[in-house]
C-alpha cells in the first residue's frame, strides 16, 4: 500500500492514515525509510517475493488490490499516475 501511496510522487496524510489503520504494530516508519532507499525495481521485486513467499491465494491478492485502490482514493483522487501504477501493480498480481 505504501509503495502504491507514492504512486504519485506524494504521500498525503490520508493515504498515512489509510495504510496505519491497516498496519498491525508501528511498521510505517521503518516500510516507508525501506521504500525510500529502494528504487522501483526493488520495490517490485519486494512485492513478487511476498506474493510468492506467503503463497497469496487470489482472493488475498484481489484483497490487496482493493486495499491499494482505496489507498489511491484516500486524498479524493485518482490521477494518470496512479491509474498507470494500479494497472502494472494489477499485472504482477
């Protein structure tokens, strides 16, 4: 979600708040200085792994997509950017 949130270049404090409601314990600090020193690269291949290390069902990955369109949606808009983004993050799933 987080990685969905900077979709944009931005992350708003709706998106923050929207991805901590969904967060168990106080990992935002730490995913979101792990997400800055990643490039994009990194980050999509962070996402596969788990994808395949956890052995998301569909249902889990169609649960997650909703997750980051509702991260997308947090600050009332849902620009080309993360139009595009939402689309290849919907391709790797």
């Amino acid at each position: 979600m987080l990685y969905a949130a900077s979709g944009d270049m931005h992350i708003t404090e709706d998106e923050k708040e929207l991805i901590i409601s969904k967060l168990v314990g106080n990992d935002f600090l730490s995913i979101r200085n792990e997400l800055e020193r990643d490039n994009d690269y990194k980050r999509i291949q962070k996402i596969l792994f788990n994808l395949e290390k956890f052995n998301c069902s569909k249902e889990e990955c169609e649960s997650m997509l909703k997750d980051m369109k509702d991260v997308f949606m947090a600050d009332g808009k849902f620009d080309s950017m993360e139009r595009s983004m939402f689309l290849a993050i919907k391709k790797l799933f």
